[in-house]
C-alpha cells in the first residue's frame, strides 16, 4: 500500500487573496451586457475613466522623452520635484517646500492599496477611512493584515491601534466637501492622537459648488507639514489616467522613509511619463478646457436624471453624482441598464450606499446627449 499523501500545503497567494472582498466591478458585467445590447449602444456613466483627449503639450513632452534608455529613479528628475512643489505651493497654498516634501507614484491607486504594507503596519494595527468610500482603503488596509474601521466622524473613532487615517475631500463616491473648520479639528485631533493623516485629494481641482481646500494649507495645517501627507493624481485633472502619474506632497520624515521602502521595490514612473508631468503641472489653460467640458456635461446629466425622479445628494465637487430614487441600488443599476446607461451602485462605497448610485459624467458629449434623451422617454 502506498504511503499516505501529504496534504497540499496552503499557497500564500491564495491565502493573501482571501483576505480581499470580491472585486467589485465584477458584479457589474451582467448589467454591462444588458446596456450594450441597447439599439444605440451603451452610455457608461459607471467608472470616471477620461475619454476626452491627451493635451498635445503633455503628448509632444513624452515624444520627446521617448529616447529613455535608462531606468529612471524613484524620486524623479529634479525638474520633476521642482514642478511638483512649484505645483503644490501656488495651487494647494502649501508653504516652505522642498524636494523632501514630494514623492511621484505610480498611480494613486497603488499608493492606496499598498500604502499600509509599505508603511509597515500589520495585526493589531487600525486603518481609518470614511464609511462611504473608495474600496481600496478597505483593501489596503486588509492587504497588510491590519484592521480596517469606517468613520462618520474621524474624530469619534478610537485613536488606540489607528495608525493610518484617511481624508477624502472632494469625496468619490458623494463629492463631498470636508469644510476648514472639519479639516482642522481632524487634524488638531489626529496630531494629539500620533495618527498619521494621509488626505486624498484627486478631486482638488474638481469644485462645483464648493471651493475645496487641502490638508497642507496654511489655514487647515498651522503651516505644518508635521504627519500630513496629501494625494493627488493627473488621471482626473489632466486626462493622464493611462500615464499612471501621481504624487504625495507632505510630511518630509514620512516620504523619506516611503522613497527607501520604494527605492528597494522599484516603484518607478517611467521617464517619458515624468517629462509628461512636468508639462502637464506648468500648464493650466488645458484645464480650465477640461473642467468646462465636465461642467456642461455635469449640468445636462444632474437636470436629466432630477427630471427621472432622482434625488441628487452632495455631489459638490468630483467627478459624479450621488443619486438615489429611494430603491436599493441594483433595482436602480437594472432599471437604467434597460435603457442603455451604466452607472456604479452605491454599495460598491460600503453597506451606507446601498441605495444611491454613483454617475460619473466622464463620458463624450454624444453619449452625455443620449442619456438625456432615453431618460426623458
């Protein structure tokens, strides 16, 4: 008789695996299918991806930097830095900058979801984020094995254990606003507490109704940097979502350690992509351009869907609408993909979504106009 076979040893991919939730956007497929198959084909107002064009000063940047044979560095060209802080000082109002103080990424949805590893935070240690949220602080957190806590108010939460805590403003998905009195009360307790604060801010430059403000200015931060670390992305500001280029601007201590931790990973932006940024950063008419073609499709998507019958909450700033018609979510998701127009169910944000939906308004003007038209029928 042969000897008994031992049994299969756990793999650690699995076993990382099954820490996550199931990927959301998965779910959606069948709800995708039902909207393509619509005579005019499908409007996709479900994930803020940009569709509208590269501005050509950013394209002939990366042609012009396409003779890269080199790796470049984690911490980027010192033209890179200096467009960074040169950024964040006049358009964050952030004070006394150096390069220390800027760190590029990757995209900053690989900073979220690998912050709290590269932070080196595991069991026992708290990841803080809103209870409406983007589902990678969830994942980012559960991905270092650390214990991921929801807030309505971060300054109720327990700070023992919480060594991460993170802003959103403008939010994805409401497109909520923190205030200044918010930001400053969040900070002055996360500072009394050791809580580090890293306030995502992509949505910056994407004010509708209020006029956002980072967790680096002078008026939130007391004109220090001191356990503040802000995101921000070109995805949404510059149409550069398929460049992957991001950066952390804040506490010099706190990006130090994270260039080291980096460095070793080899978390690099590509060298054409760094000159791309620079152009991108000088230059403010494209994107003055783009926010003028979100708002006008913004103003045509919030009066449509008002005159359906949705309420609309927040939705301030960002790039979305928060909207409900008082169902839970996937009635909503169903009933519009009837029509042809995919949108986000809210539950994908967290159990307090289950019955809004998100609608971006990152689609052509075309597929804007035909939305109008199917939710009028």
């Amino acid at each position: 008789m042969g000897a008994a076979s031992s049994p299969r040893p756990e793999s650690p991919r699995a076993s990382l695996r099954d820490r996550l939730p199931v990927f959301p956007w998965d779910r959606l497929e069948p709800y995708k299918a039902t909207a393509a198959a619509h005579t005019d084909g499908i409007v996709d107002l479900s994930v803020g991806t940009p569709v509208d064009p590269v501005p050509a000063l950013v394209r002939q940047a990366l042609t012009d930097a396409a003779d890269s044979p080199g790796y470049p560095t984690v911490w980027g060209t010192a033209a890179l830095r200096d467009a960074l802080t040169g950024w964040a000082a006049e358009r964050l109002g952030a004070r006394g900058l150096e390069h220390t103080n800027v760190l590029p990424v990757v995209g900053s949805k690989e900073l979220v979801a690998w912050l709290p590893t590269q932070l080196g935070l595991g069991p026992g240690d708290k990841v803080g984020y809103p209870r409406l949220a983007y589902p990678t602080y969830e994942v980012g957190a559960r991905l270092a094995g650390a214990e991921p806590v929801v807030y309505d108010d971060p300054t109720e939460l327990d700070p023992s254990g919480l060594k991460l805590l993170w802003l959103n403003s403008p939010s994805n998905p409401t497109g909520r606003v923190l205030s200044a009195d918010e930001l400053r009360r969040t900070v002055a307790w996360a500072r009394e507490h050791g809580v580090l604060v890293f306030s995502d801010e992509c949505y910056l430059e994407l004010g509708w109704e209020a006029d956002p403000v980072s967790v680096l200015h002078p008026d939130i931060c007391g004109g220090s940097h001191d356990g503040l670390v802000a995101v921000h992305s070109l995805s949404k500001r510059s149409n550069l979502a398929g460049y992957r280029s991001a950066f952390l601007v804040g506490d010099a201590a706190v990006l130090g350690d994270l260039l080291q931790i980096r460095k070793h990973g080899g978390m690099m932006i590509a060298a054409p992509v760094q000159a791309a940024t620079v152009a991108a950063l000088g230059d403010t008419a494209h994107v003055a351009e783009q926010r003028a073609r979100y708002a006008r499709r913004r103003a045509a998507l919030r009066g449509a869907f008002e005159a359906a019958g949705f309420r609309i909450e927040h939705s301030e700033a960002s790039l979305y609408l928060w909207a409900t018609r008082d169902e839970p979510c996937w009635d909503t998701v169903g009933d519009l993909a009837k029509r042809g127009i995919l949108v986000a169910p809210g539950e994908f944000y967290g159990p307090a979504g289950e019955r809004f939906v998100r609608i971006a308004f990152t689609a052509t003007d075309e597929r804007v106009d035909a939305a109008v038209r199917r939710l009028a029928e």
